[in-house]
DNA sequence: AAGAAGCCCTGATAGC
DNA sequence: TGCTATCAGGGCTTCT
C-alpha cells in the first residue's frame, strides 16, 4: 500500500537507472491499468530523456525532453523493478502475467524497467507541457508535508471549519498531500488524537502536534524504505522494514506501547481506524 | 458544497 | 482438500 514514503523510496530506487537516460523502446502489454493509457503513450515516451523523476503526493512524476511529464500512480499493488539488459525476462519477481509495462532505457546499459500491478489501481498518465501543478492529477491537492508550505499554520488552516473526523480530513488529499490509511492513524497515536475528533477542533496545541507527528512519522518511514506489508517492494525487490515500528496499524488487540491499552480497530468511511482509545482524545 | 458511500481489481486469508 | 466469502484501500464518481 504505497503512501508518501513507499512512492519516496521507489523514486530513489530509479532515479539513478532514469534521470538522465533515454526511453529506447516502451512495451505496453495491455491496453490499459485502471485507466487507459493516453493516446500514442509508448510513442510520445520512446526517444524521451528523463531530466528529472520527481514526486508530488503519492504520484511520482518524471519530466521529459519533449515537455511532457510521465505521471505515474502505484495504486495498490504497483511495483517498479530495474533488471540490466543482460538479464532473463522474467523482470520483476513477481507473477510475470501482471508485467505491464516496460521501460527499455538507454544511456543507463539499456536497463529495463517493469511495471507490475496485479489489482492495476495504478495508473500512468502523460500531462501536457502546460505547467503541472494545474494538471488533472494536482489541481487543488494539498501541501507537500515534508516540504517547505507544510506547518502547523498551514494545517490549521486547511483543518479550520471541517466538521469531518480528522482522520477523514487527513485522508483527503486536498488537505494534506500522500498521506494514507497506514501513516494518518500513526501520525494521529503520537498526536495523541483520537481519530473520531471533529478535524475544525484540532487547530491550536493539538494541530502543532499533529503537524510534528506526521512530519516526523513520513521521515522515520522513508528512512526505513517504507511499509512492506502484502505488496510493497522497493525497485530492487527489498522489502521495507518500517511496519515494524507501526503503533497501532494492524495492532488490533495488542497492548499500547504508551499506556498499556488495548489497540482497536473500527471502520471509518469504509476503511480500518486503529487507535488507542486509552490515550488518543 | 462537504462528506460519505460505491466502485474498480486480484491475491491472501479465513471459514466451512 | 477445496471451495467460497471476505478483506485490503488508492482515487475517482455518484449520491445525499
């Protein structure tokens, strides 16, 4: 379940094989991932460099020669993997049939990049050269959190007159960019906020908490490349060691490491809550 | 207009 | 053992 830093650490894992390199030739196995791909896509793409691979939210973004920008989305079950040229086809470990697309580079030993995504609620899109940040995929969606605009200010802010429960506000990609279920109910435990709390009574001591607590959350995360916990894998097929440290998420039961309650889980807008009810207010 | 619910998709797992 | 039901949740669409 790839959130900020699992789309983070897949950047790192490609940046070095594609800034820089050349789509020789781009095979697309399907016609589609959740959406279709956009018209002539391995043809806009082939004879492309990569100047730079970005990210923005959970989206990693790489901008092109030609002034378009390949936006990409993991969905769910999205994975990159980077095999040098040389190597068998079989490229990304995983079930082969769920090979999407692939990525021939050169400039980098002609090494192969490959998409795969068994539930394809990933997606890959190509913006024009118009500016990006009004692109489809990032009109109104929210500050970066490990980025400069991201404060306790800026939180308020956006959290200010929501009646939703915070953990809804946070979810919500206009308010706060890439965070996801996992990292919003950590980030709520060490704000010691329970996630039922009306997001409009946050602002104030709480919201400097919850500001510290996610920024310092996603940090923590990226430095431990990231969640692993059914499908995440960094490009080199390393599994991320940061669910390890989860507090609550997917604790349902076990005892609070803060004040020895019991972790539970209820369903929030259709998805699991973990919280300690003990502590969390 | 904000907020909630439904939808897509497959693999892992639980339960019979 | 083998089948079926349930769950996981990104973001988009639809409904209230």
């Amino acid at each position: 379940m790839p959130e900020l830093p699992e789309v983070e650490t897949v950047r790192r894992g490609l940046s070095p094989i594609m800034e820089g390199a050349h789509f020789a030739r781009v095979e697309l196995r399907r016609p589609d991932l959740r959406f279709p791909f956009p018209e002539n896509f391995a043809e806009r793409l082939t004879g492309a460099r990569v100047d730079a691979l970005g990210r923005r939210g959970k989206y990693l973004v790489a901008s092109l020669s030609t002034g378009e920008h390949l936006i990409m989305h993991l969905g769910m079950s999205g994975r990159f993997t980077i095999k040098a040229g040389a190597e068998p086809a079989r490229d990304s470990g995983v079930n082969p049939n769920h090979d999407h697309v692939v990525f021939h580079m050169r400039d980098a030993g002609l090494a192969r990049v490959t998409f795969n995504d068994p539930r394809r609620f990933g997606f890959m899109d190509l913006s024009g050269p118009d500016r990006l940040e009004t692109s489809r995929h990032f009109a109104g969606m929210g500050p970066e959190p490990l980025g400069n605009e991201f404060s306790a200010e800026t939180l308020n802010a956006a959290l200010r007159g929501r009646k939703a429960p915070i953990k809804a506000a946070l979810l919500d990609q206009r308010v706060i960019a890439g965070l996801g279920n996992i990292y919003v109910c950590e980030a709520l435990y060490r704000a010691r906020l329970s996630p039922r709390r009306q997001a409009a009574t946050v602002p104030g001591m709480r919201g400097e908490r919850l500001h510290q607590a996610i920024v310092k959350v996603l940090r923590e995360a990226i430095e431990a490349g990231g969640s692993s916990l059914r499908d995440f894998a960094a490009t080199d097929g390393a599994l991320g060691y940061f669910q390890h440290r989860f507090d609550v998420y997917d604790r349902e039961g076990r005892a609070c490491r803060r004040c020895g309650g019991d972790i539970s889980r209820f369903i929030q807008s259709g998805r699991s809550t973990f919280f300690c009810g003990g502590c969390q207010r």
